[in-house]
C-alpha cells in the first residue's frame, strides 16, 4: 500500500496504480496520518505534509517515504534512518524550473513589473515611475552553486552577468564550469548586485542573511530567495528595505508557510514575492513525480534508491557496482553466520577494480549481511552503519593494488572468519572461505563442511542428504594439499534438517558442519 499525502502529477499515480494499491489523501494533520497509515508501506509528500516520528511508529511496515521534490525538511530524516525507512528524493526533476523562476524574479524585481502591471490596472499608464535597471554587466553573486545555482550561473552568463560564487562544498573546477567564480562570503555580499541564495538549510546558513550580512551589501543591490525560508531573517529585510539598505527583495519562501497576515515583508517596499512556486511547473510537477515513484518501486522491490537522502548512492552500474554491492551484502551475510558469537570487529579489505567504487555503499551493504544475521531489528542501507556504531561494531578497511589470484576482490573479515568474492562474468561469486579457495553462488542454501580429506567422506555426505529428500544443486571442494584438511561446499535446494547436520557432524573424518542462507 502507498499512501500520496499531498497532490502528485498524474503521470506518477498512474505509475503507481500500475503495480500498487494506492490510497490519496490531502491536507491532513498529523493526528489524521497517525489514524491512517498502519497498513502502509510507502509515503509520498510534497512539501505541505510533515512526516514525524509518531507518524513513522504508527505506519509498523513503513519502508520508505518519498519527497517529490528536492528539500526534505518536512521529513523528519534521523527518525526514519533509525527505524531503517528510506527516505527518497526527486533533486533533479525541478532544477530548470526552480533556476528559471529564480532568474523570473529578479528580471521582475529589476523592471518593477509587478508595480507596472498593478499601475496599468489602476487606470495609469506612467512610463517615468518605472525605469528598471538590466542584468547586463551586473555581478550575479550565488550564495551555493549546487544544481539550481549552476543552472541559474549559466542563464545569467547569456545575459552578460559577472557571476560570483560563495560554497564550502563546491570546487574551482566545478565553479568555473557553470561560468562562476568562487570568493569568500564577505566578498560576495560587498560586490554583488544582484544575490541569489541556492544553500541547503542548515544550522550555519539558518539566518545567515540577517541584519549584519544586509548592511554589507551595495545599497542598489537586491536579493532573491528561491532556496529556503529560514535562510533570510525576514524582519531584518524588511527592515532593510524600509531604512533602503538594500533596493530590493524577492521571495519565494518564507519560514512559515502559508505566509502570516502580519508578517512585515508583507508591506516592505520594492518586493516581489511568490507562494513558495519556484519549482511549480507542469514539466516539473511531472518529472519530481516521475522520478520519485521510480524509486519508491526501486525500494519496494528490495534495489537501493537513486536520491536516498539517508542512504548511500549506490555505486555506479557501468563498473558492475549493483553486483558488487550484492557480493559484499552476501559475503558480511556468510561470514557472520559462520561464527559462533557476535562479532566485535568487521575488516573489509578492497583490491583491483573494485578500488575504482565508491567504498560507502559496499561498507554498508557488508555491514547490513553481518547484522541481520544477529538483529531482529530492520537492517538495510538507511541504518546499518548507525547501527554498527551504536553496538560498538569496530569498522577497519584497506586497499591492496594486486590481490591475491583475481584482478579484482572484496574480502570481509569478521572475528575469525574471512571471505572473499569477485565477479566471473559480472556474477558475483564468494572465491575465497577461511583459508580455501572455491568457486560459490551468492545465492541459496549452503552446507559447509571441514573435514579431512579421504576418500569415500563426499558420498557418505551425499548419500545421508539423498535419503532425506535434500536435493545438492552444487558442490565445490578446497583443500589446501592432498588428504590434509578441506572444505566442502555443497549448495542444496532447501534447508538442511537439524538432525541431518548433527548426524553429518558425527561422521568420522568430519571436524565441523555448517549451515547458511543467501539471499533465500
């Protein structure tokens, strides 16, 4: 069941309806939610609904809930990573929207076409009271230049813009590509005739543009906030504007939303403001939709998601990165479930090719195979390695350039017990099982035996499996010499009885017996 909280185009519900029972419902409090979601097992919003933690405890089989859109601070992410729920986003579906409305509002700001428009209705038709000033030859400064901010940095080069740029995160390279360059903050603020702001919400830009930051700027400079509310202390615009510190404000968001009837930027001078629309398109409200019911069907199908806000990316599909996230969740899986007690310490080991991934998301996945084995609790992605870290799981990894016999191998050491495995032909394979090499499906069930290595001891094995209707679908035998000690993997269409495995164990000859599943 997914539950659509707030309108969605119809272009995803219709994807939805095509695999799931979907139940729409809009502008409800939480209390309401609450009622409704025990029997749900997806989440859509928007921006209106907010997903709080009670919400989360009442909805029991809650696997992820999906943003259609880019912000997700109407999702409360630390209580959905702790009861293991994705939380998905659409980054990419509003970009152009968001970067032209952005640009919409500072043309409009700039050529007073909202005060024209109002005066032309009153019956006037004063040209002189609103020559507007133009982008070209202004300096544009992006305070961010992620996605939106790159966007809006090479539209304002087709208009004859400087644009500058201020962002910890963003790099020369990246800077210059979108045609911006970068500076310090004070710089930025001093320099900039127009100041478009594109940084996430966080606890350093939370009212980074307040009194102080507006009395740094040019008195004919303007600001345009297409980002987040709560970056701009609104009375201190307003404030601003009323003293003409600034010429200028327009606003799409605000941080309360729907804007107070008393809110001073209400009556400000020279604004323009917007209901928070910047990424209100049809082409966006179709592509945000699209794109977040893809992977909500992703997640639901048990594949990691695209845009997990609290999950690792997963790694790229031209290196094989699925199968090896596969590998290195099977492989925590099989080293666990050989061990005896739980562990306090996971050693992953990377070499050849699969250097080249991102390590996050392997980390993770080998994480997920090692917990689920001892937790009753919900292990995936999302959780995993907070989960390691609250039980004290001790991570270490290192990077070997040549390993051992393959080009490429992903080894995890868990306790005493360490495996490894590569891909044959883009299909994982587990290759290496405490000291033996073998050749052994990721997948079904295994029965693993050391014992010594006589003649005879195979077919006593197979032949106690046969009389009790085990079918062996596989076999693979490691040793490390002749007659000395060796392992037996044998992969079997179902789980092997207790009493069959303790009377395996009893064999002469047989020095341990153990049991797995993967993936089944």
């Amino acid at each position: 069941m997914v539950h659509v909280a707030d309108p969605l185009a119809e272009e995803g519900l219709a994807l939805l309806r095509a695999r799931c029972e979907v139940r729409q419902t809009t502008g409800l409090k939480e209390a309401d939610l609450v009622a409704r979601v025990a029997d749900i097992d997806a989440l859509i919003v928007r921006s209106e609904t907010k997903v709080t933690a009670p919400i989360m405890d009442a909805a029991k089989r809650l696997v992820v809930v999906g943003r259609a859109g880019v912000g997700v601070d109407n999702i409360d992410v630390p209580a959905a990573t702790a009861r293991g729920v994705y939380v998905v986003n659409a980054p990419l579906g509003n970009i152009v929207a968001a970067a032209e409305h952005t640009l919409a509002l500072a043309l409009a700001l700039l050529r007073r076409v909202v005060d024209a428009d109002r005066s032309v209705r009153a019956g006037e038709w004063t040209r002189s009271k609103f020559i507007g000033r133009e982008l070209r030859a202004k300096t544009l400064g992006l305070l961010g230049i992620g996605r939106v901010g790159g966007e809006v940095a090479r539209r304002a080069g087709a208009f004859g813009m400087t644009v500058i740029a201020h962002d910890p995160f963003a790099t020369e390279a990246s800077a210059r590509a979108a045609g911006a360059r970068l500076v310090d903050l004070d710089e930025l603020l001093r320099s900039a005739d127009v100041i478009s702001l594109h940084a996430p919400l966080t606890e350093k830009t939370r009212g980074l543009i307040g009194a102080e930051a507006l009395a740094r700027m040019k008195p004919a400079a303007v600001i345009v906030n297409a980002a987040r509310g709560e970056i701009v202390d609104l009375d201190a615009l307003a404030a601003a504007l009323e003293k003409g510190t600034i010429a200028g404000a327009a606003i799409d968001v605000f941080a309360t939303e729907p804007l107070p009837a008393d809110a001073k930027i209400r009556t400000a001078p020279r604004t323009v403001l917007t209901p928070h629309i910047a990424g209100s398109t049809a082409e966006a409200q179709t592509n945000v939709a699209v794109d977040v019911v893809e992977q909500i069907l992703d997640v639901l199908d048990g594949k990691p998601a695209r845009y997990a806000v609290n999950a690792p990316r997963p790694p790229s599909e031209e290196a094989g990165g699925m199968a090896w996230l596969r590998l290195a969740e099977r492989l925590g899986s099989l080293a666990a479930q050989l061990l005896d007690d739980r562990p306090a310490q996971l050693a992953l080991a990377y070499g050849g090719a699969v250097l080249e991934l991102d390590p996050e998301p392997l980390r993770a996945a080998a994480v997920k195979g090692v917990l689920e084995t001892f937790s009753e609790q919900r292990v995936n992605l999302v959780n995993a390695l907070d989960l390691a870290r609250s039980r004290g799981l001790v991570i270490a990894e290192r990077r070997e350039t040549e390993p051992a016999r393959y080009a490429s191998l992903l080894s995890v050491k868990v306790g005493s017990t360490e495996v490894a495995g590569t891909l044959v032909q883009g299909d994982p394979r587990i290759v290496f099982i405490d000291g033996f090499w073998v050749d052994v499906p990721v997948d079904g069930h295994l029965l693993l035996t050391k014992h010594q290595d006589k003649p005879g001891l195979v077919g006593r094995v197979g032949t106690l499996l046969g009389e009790h209707d085990v079918n062996i679908s596989s076999m693979q035998v490691g040793r490390l010499h002749p007659r000395g000690e060796a392992l037996m993997i044998l992969t079997v269409d179902d789980a092997v009885p207790d009493e069959v495995r303790a009377r395996i164990g009893a064999f002469a000859d047989i020095n341990a017996v153990r049991t797995a599943r993967l993936g089944v």
